[in-house]
C-alpha cells in the first residue's frame, strides 16, 4: 500500500471533502425546492423533525460509541493489534445488543406519535410509514458502524468522501424517479435513506477488509472490561449528547408544538443551507483527527500544536466565504431558490441562526483535543450549562412572548447567542490547558479570521448597492465575485505564508 506523506494525505482528505460537500449542497440545491412544489413547506419540516427524533437514539449509544475509534486507533498505532480487536468486537457485540434496546424504544413511540405532535390529518400515515423507514436506517447502520473506523485509522478518509458522493447521488436520483413518476409522499425519503445505509454498510465493511486485514469479529475477543472502560470515558459525550438535544435538539419540536406545523416547515428551510455547511465544517475538521490522534500517541506536540494553529487557519480561511455570501445575498437566493417564500423572513432566519458559525467553523477542529486527551468532563460540564441555557431561554419565550414570528426568530437566535459565549471564552483556552499550551494560543488564528471576515462582508455590502440581482446569472456573477474578493482578503489576513505555500502546492499545482 503507498505510503503518503503526512501533508499529501492532508490535502487529498480536504480535496475529497470538498467534492463530497459540493455534491451534496448541488444535489440539495436542485432537490429542495424540487420536493417542496411537490409536498409543500408544511410536509417538508417532518423530515428534519424526523431526522431529529431519531437522533435522540443516540442517547442509548454515544457512551459506548463515541470513544470507540480513539481507543482503537491508538492501540493500532501502538502496535498492540490484539488489544485493538478487542475492542474492535466488544464494540461490535454490544451494539448488537443495543440494537434491540433502540428498535424497541422506536417502535412505542412509532405507534403513538400523533400524540407528541401536531401531524395534518392527511399527512399521518405518511410520517409513520417514513418513521419506520428511518428505524431501520438507524438499526443498521449501528449493527456496522464499527467497521467505518478503518479509514480514520489509515488516514484515508478520502475513500469516505468518495463513498458519501456516490450514496448522495444515488440517492437523489433514487429521490427524483419516485417523485417524478409516482405521487408525492414524504416517505420516499425514508426508503433512499435505507437503501444510502446499506450501501455505506456494504463499503465500510470492503475498506475494513482492505485497510485493516488485522480485524476479525470474534466473540472470543469481546472483554465485557473493554466495554466498561470505553462506557466510562464516552459518559461524558453522552452528557454532550443530553444538552445537544436540550440546546437545540428539540427547535423543531417546539416549532411544531408551540408555533405550528407551517412555521416549522420554514423553520427547515432557513435551516437547510446552513445545517449543510456546518456539517461541511464538521466534515473537515474531522479530516484533522486522524492526524491529531497519531501525532497525540506519538507525543510530537510541538508538531501537534503547529497542525491545531494551521487547521483553524484553513478552516477559518474556507468559512468566512459562504458565510459572506449567505449575509450579504442570501434573500436574493432564497427568492431564486423558492419562489412564492417569503424570501426576506428565510433570510432574517439563516442570519440569526448560523451568525455564531463565524466564530464556531475556524474552531471546530479544536474539539477533537478532548476526545484524543480523553479530557471530556469540564467540556461537556460547560456543553450542557450552555445548552440548559438555551433551553431555559426557548421555554421562557415560548411562555411570554404572543407573537409568533418573534418565537420563530427566538427560536433561531437562542442557541447563536449562548454558543458565541461558549466558543470564544471556553474553548480555545479550555483546550490549550488540555494540551498544555499557552493559554492564549488559538485566539490570534481566529481574531484574524473574524477580522478578515468582516473586510469582506464590508465590501461585498458596499458592491451590492452598485448591482441587482433579477435571475440565477446574476446571482452567480455576483457570488463568484464574491469568493474572489473574500479568497483575496482571506490570503493576506488568514493564512501565514506556509499555509499559502500548502494550498498552492498540493492542491493548485495537483490539477495542472
């Protein structure tokens, strides 16, 4: 197998996640409006709400689950291999058992959920048929998702990226023959999700055979005393967990509850754009952990160091583009996008709920230091005051405030504002005292991002006075111009020279 150079596979892992996000936001450009003429905005907000439902799942498994890929990887790089297959089928047999627990939990609440939400009487059955659907997603993909951790210990995450891009274009075009020749109905999501999972489940277990050949399932290896160990040190991402869901987990829930079926369904779309770039964000902070994991169990922290500055300058580099763009021309895109939408409220919406990615995406690499230090505990302690916060906020508002619109833009901003206060007070100096370096080290790296960005929205402001946007044309004239201007301020505030050097030399010259 060739052996890669540590900033080869780097660039190769960001390119491919860069194609894999560009798939994905084309695919969902074309489809959402695609699938709202069709089902209507009010259907369409049952999607992320039972995206969401499912999710809370993970309650049952993150302990076990989360912490699965470090310990693995670093017993692989220690050389230990039979300690890694021991935890390789403890985790595996478990979550067989797990398993259960989830279907049962899902199937009590299949059955009743026309009593936890406000469904249309026309759209019941199909929400429930679409629940069960996603049951089964999420059954199978915990049956195998311990074979994925392959590519995260080769560093070869590039072959997940052209995984994600084929199962996102099979399932668009899965998506398009169902609602292009049969009558719309919002479960057809459901099937093209199972048919995406056993197709992911079918490569991560040919990558696990091909990258790590060491691997074998085997109930003799499962140590009950694994499970515990990684039960402990994964409890505190389950208290993660429980304050994700109370921080933001449950905005879809409470749109449908306390603002109406129809409000949560704009709700969704506000939130389409920008759920997808900070999922790119998360994407390519996890192309960093790898590397940050073997560059941990090898103890080089100055090399460590070096790459923690250099991944919140490249991410903070990237984000600032679609950032300016959603800020400065997003009712344009939305009136383009969605006709008969009320544009200018979708765009009030994104602002105020994606304004904290500005400081958030540049440091989002920074949370793989707690799990590769196996520090959660005063992370996930903050993580949930934070998010018992925005709880706290929603429900009062939900109480006190009449209007519904002010509960929809509360609703948006409640988890920007406190996420703000977490990000830039805790995290940069709660994960330097984790590495044991200055305390004050990731704050130049993001300061100059911030700054950067608003040069750039500054000028895109003053160049949308000059321009109007009346169709597509324009607004793709205007949005390369855009990326131009923002990539030329990005260079000379952002990066450091090395940086420029990389991304010239290993991703510029590589196309040539």
């Amino acid at each position: 197998m060739e052996k890669r150079s540590k900033n080869r596979q780097l660039a190769i892992n960001m390119i491919s996640s860069f194609v894999a996000f560009a798939v994905n936001l084309g695919i969902n450009f074309f489809l959402t409006p695609f699938v709202v003429k069709r089902l209507g905005v009010e259907a369409y907000g049952f999607l992320r709400l039972s995206s969401d439902i499912i999710g809370y799942t993970s309650i049952i498994t993150i302990a076990l689950n989360s912490m699965a890929g470090r310990f693995i990887t670093i017993k692989y790089q220690e050389g230990k291999i039979d300690e890694a297959n021991k935890y390789f089928s403890s985790v595996f047999f478990s979550n067989l058992v797990l398993s259960g627990i989830v279907f049962l939990f899902l199937l009590v609440f299949l059955f009743n959920l026309e009593f936890f939400f406000e469904i249309p009487q026309h759209l019941v059955w199909d929400v429930k048929i679409l629940f069960s659907f996603s049951i089964l997603t999420t059954i199978v993909s915990l049956l195998t998702n311990v074979y994925a951790i392959a590519t995260f210990i080769k560093n070869r995450l590039e072959l997940s990226s052209i995984r994600q891009i084929i199962g996102n274009i099979l399932r668009a075009s899965l998506i398009v023959l169902l609602f292009g020749f049969f009558p719309a109905h919002l479960w057809y999501y459901g099937v093209t999700g199972v048919v995406m999972t056993l197709y992911f489940s079918f490569t991560n277990y040919k990558f696990c055979k091909y990258l790590t050949p060491e691997f074998y399932l085997s109930y003799r290896n499962y140590e009950w005393s694994k499970v515990v160990e990684l039960l402990k040190s994964g409890s505190w991402n389950l208290v993660n967990r429980l304050g994700g869901i109370m921080g933001h987990g449950f905005d879809m829930v409470i749109a449908n509850v306390c603002i109406g079926a129809t409000a949560m369904g704009v709700f969704s779309v506000s939130k389409s754009i920008p759920v997808l770039i900070l999922g790119f964000f998360g994407m390519v902070a996890g192309v960093f952990a790898p590397l940050f994991t073997q560059l941990w169990a090898q103890h080089k922290k100055e090399e460590l160091q070096s790459e923690l500055l250099k991944s919140i300058r490249i991410c903070g580099f990237f984000a600032n583009l679609p950032m300016t763009c959603l800020l400065v021309f997003g009712d344009s895109f939305y009136r383009l996008w969605l006709p008969g939408q009320d544009a200018w409220k979708l765009q009030i919406l994104t602002i105020i709920g994606s304004f904290n990615y500005i400081i958030s995406m540049p440091l989002e690499p920074l949370w793989n230091i707690f799990t590769i230090t196996n520090k959660l505990k005063y992370s996930s302690l903050v993580l949930i005051s934070i998010n018992v916060l925005i709880f706290l906020t929603l429900i009062i508002s939900m109480l006190f405030i009449e209007s519904l619109d002010y509960r929809l833009y509360i609703l948006a901003g409640a988890s920007t504002i406190w996420n703000n206060f977490k990000n830039f007070f805790f995290l940069p100096m709660y994960g330097a005292h984790c590495m044991e370096f200055n305390r004050y080290v990731f704050y130049k790296p993001l300061i100059r991002s911030v700054i950067s960005f608003a040069i750039s929205c500054s000028i895109c402001i003053v160049l949308r006075y000059f321009v109007t946007i009346n169709n597509w044309i324009d607004l793709v004239i205007i949005g390369i111009l855009t990326v131009l201007i923002c990539t030329v301020v990005n260079s000379f505030v952002v990066l450091k020279n090395t940086d420029r050097e990389f991304i010239l030399q290993r991703i510029v010259k590589r196309k040539l």
